[in-house]
C-alpha cells in the first residue's frame, strides 16, 4: 500500500496559517504529494474519512528521557540489568509512537543504538535524536552519585537508562562531548545548573563556567549540531547565552532582562511543565525523597511564570514534557499546561513546527506541506477547542509515521 488519501479533514497545518476545512491530503510513500478541496485520487490505495476530525502534524517532543524507566531515577540505575532496562526503554519508544509522538528528542541517556533499533525495524519508535550521555560537572545535576559514595559514576550499575559523564574543566568536558559525537550523538547535552531529581545541589545554582561550557559548544558545531543545556536561573542561562547554547531547557527562573538576552541570541526555550506538576502531585507515590519534592516544589511554582515572562520578550518557544517513568502516559498534558500562556494554536506550532526547526528539522517535519515527510494525525474534534481532546483514548485514531499508517482506529 503506497498512496493514502484523507478527505473531507479540518486541516491545521502549523505553519501560522488558518485551519482549512474540507480538505484532501493525498501521501505517496513518504511524502504528502497533494493538498487541495477535490475527490481523492481513484488510485489511492486506501481513503480515510475524517468529517468532523482534524488532521495535524505528528507531535515532536523535544526532552524525553527514555531511558527513564521508573520515577526515581536517583535509585532506578541500581535496580536493573543493563539488558532489563534496555527492554524496558524499547516498550517506551513503541508506546510514544502510539501518544502521536512521531519524533523526540532524547535529552540524555538514549544512546544511538535505539536509534538504530527504530530506523532498521527491529522495534516501532517514533524517528528519536539522541544525546548519549549528559555531561555533567563533579556533584552536578547529572552526578548520581550520592554524597556518601565515590570512585567512578554509576560503574557498577546497569549500562542502559539515566547513564551519564561527569567532566571537569574545558578540556574534560570537550573530550567527553567528543566522544559523545563519536558514538553518534545527534546533538549534546550539558547540565549548566542544579536540578530537581539530582542528590547533592540546588535548583538555582549555575554549574560550569563559560569556558566549560563553550568547549561543549565549539565541539558539536564542528560536526554542525548544537548543544541542549538543562538551567533554571538567569546566571546558568546567562553563561549559557555566553557561551553559545542553542537552547535552554526548562527555565523557570529566568527574569526579564535574561529572556530579553535570550531573544536577542535567537535561543529556544524549552519548557516542561508537566513534569513539575506531576511530580509534585505524584512523586511522593513513587518513593521520591521529601528533599527532591521541595525542590520540584519550586520549580513547579514558578514554571507558568518562567513561560509567560520568556514568551513576552519573544523567546521562541518549543516544547518537551521531560516525563519520567510510568508519568510519561501524560504527555498530552504538557500541552494543556502551555495553553495557560500561549494560545492553542501557538501550542501546536511549538510542538510541531518549532521544535522542527530547533532540531534542524524543518525541511522535512513540522507542518503539514506539499513535499514534506507525511507523519499526521487525526484528531477526533478541534485540538484548538481544548488540547485535552489530544489525551482522551480515543483522541487520535490515526496515525501516520513516514508514510507508514501505524494506527488506524476509524
């Protein structure tokens, strides 16, 4: 089955345009080959009718972690074989395919191997960038150690999941970006601040210097990609502007002046705002320390804040929802969460469209345009009368990845 037709859809394509009603998309292959208000080709191998449903780009998530297998990972690296946790991170990526989730982008911890899995078939995924091992200074945001232990990170412990490497001064860390690139990161992560789910710092602390963090920077635009940086406060997301970060991840305590820096630098702002809400709600649940929730406590408080001022001095926004373990079923709610601060629409376009040309991406994905890769969804309603339609069960029935129909539940 080559040519697959969809009639009679409510279009919105996420390139900033009105949605379109009446529409037929008509995908040969790979590729989206026709958008017009006229019959389906008599040819297409199979037509689907969407009346009274809309058509969308695939969603782009741009920080999972997919080899977050449980929660706590301050505790889950202890409690796997690296073959047990690998297994448990292949059901993952079939299970965010079939959210809608037709390309993520793995914020650490993901090596290239599963990228391979997905692109040979040996298991269904949605397309995955991978950033292999966050780096991370000594008792930084991903030093797992806890403060009582020592001697080289998580060396005893499974080599699949939250894996990471702690580097210290420029040299380390642009020997250990290196290595990263030579295993086949797409793009590389870098902690620059304290974190929530992290044993031994504090949320608003910055962690490495500018010089740290440029080696980071000047290795991956060697091979041209870029680096991702994990900063809630201004000073981590300053040095980060400094030294050349393409995007910042989470920012909740960014201030005005910073998001104006930011803006000005041309920067993408990724914020995560369901795994605020939800760990904070749920953490408890899954055995997160009272120390852990506190600090999830502030960053949840000031994540909507951290949106709105961000947004208002034009940082442009994409999207992750950074969930963890079991709490990845709640995707759609980072979208929810957004539509708060931005419209529906701008939601969409920051899950589609922008995260696209963050990843580099554009050419290919992101809008629903003659000549690009066909991953689309039909959503039963209007996502932009209530994005939660997107998390009903029965909230998209169809799902196209590559070309591919994965999911057809009409």
């Amino acid at each position: 089955m080559n040519t697959l037709a969809f009639t009679n859809a409510r279009l919105i394509d996420c390139t900033g345009a009105e949605p379109q009603d009446g529409v037929t998309l008509v995908v040969d292959g790979d590729r989206i080959v026709e958008i017009g208000n006229g019959a389906p080709p008599t040819s297409a191998d199979r037509v689907i009718d969407c009346r009274g449903r809309t058509l969308v780009p695939g969603l782009i998530d741009a920080h999972v972690h997919i080899g977050a297998v449980d929660v706590d990972i301050l505790e889950q690296h202890r409690n796997y074989t690296t073959s047990h946790a690998a297994l448990k991170m292949g059901r993952i990526l079939g299970e965010t395919l079939l959210q809608g989730f037709t390309t993520v982008r793995d914020a650490g911890g993901c090596d290239a191997g599963f990228r391979r899995a997905i692109e040979d078939g040996t298991i269904p995924g949605p397309r995955l960038l991978v950033s292999n091992r966050p780096v991370s200074q000594t008792g930084g945001h991903a030093d797992f150690r806890r403060p009582t232990e020592s001697g080289d990170p998580l060396a005893c412990c499974s080599q699949a999941g939250m894996h990471s490497v702690v580097a210290d001064g420029a040299d380390e860390v642009r020997r250990a970006t290196r290595e990263n690139l030579r295993a086949g990161a797409d793009q590389i992560k870098i902690m620059a601040s304290g974190g929530a789910m992290s044993p031994s710092d504090e949320l608003d602390t910055t962690q490495y210097t500018v010089p740290e963090l440029r080696a980071a920077v000047e290795e991956a635009a060697a091979v041209g990609t870029y680096v991702l940086a994990h900063a809630y406060s201004g000073a981590a997301i300053r040095n980060c502007i400094e030294a050349g970060v393409r995007c910042i991840e989470h920012g909740n305590l960014i201030d005005a002046a910073t998001a104006e820096l930011m803006a000005k630098a041309e920067m993408y702002l990724v914020p995560t705002l369901s795994t605020y809400e939800l760990l904070y709600r749920k953490g408890a649940d899954y055995g997160i320390p009272r120390r852990n929730i506190d600090k999830i406590g502030l960053a949840h408080g000031k994540a909507l804040e951290g949106l709105s001022t961000a947004h208002a001095a034009g940082v442009k926004i994409a999207s992750g929802s950074d969930l963890l373990g079991p709490l990845a079923v709640h995707k759609h709610r980072e979208l929810e969460l957004k539509a708060e601060v931005l419209s529906p629409l701008e939601v969409l376009i920051a899950t589609t469209r922008t995260n696209a040309e963050l990843m580099g991406l554009a050419a290919d994905l992101g809008t629903v345009e003659v000549g690009k890769v066909a991953d689309l969804l039909v959503v039963n309603g209007d996502p932009l009368s209530g994005l939660g339609l997107l998390a009903r069960p029965d909230g998209i029935p169809v799902i196209v990845h590559d070309g591919v129909l994965v999911k057809n539940a009409l």
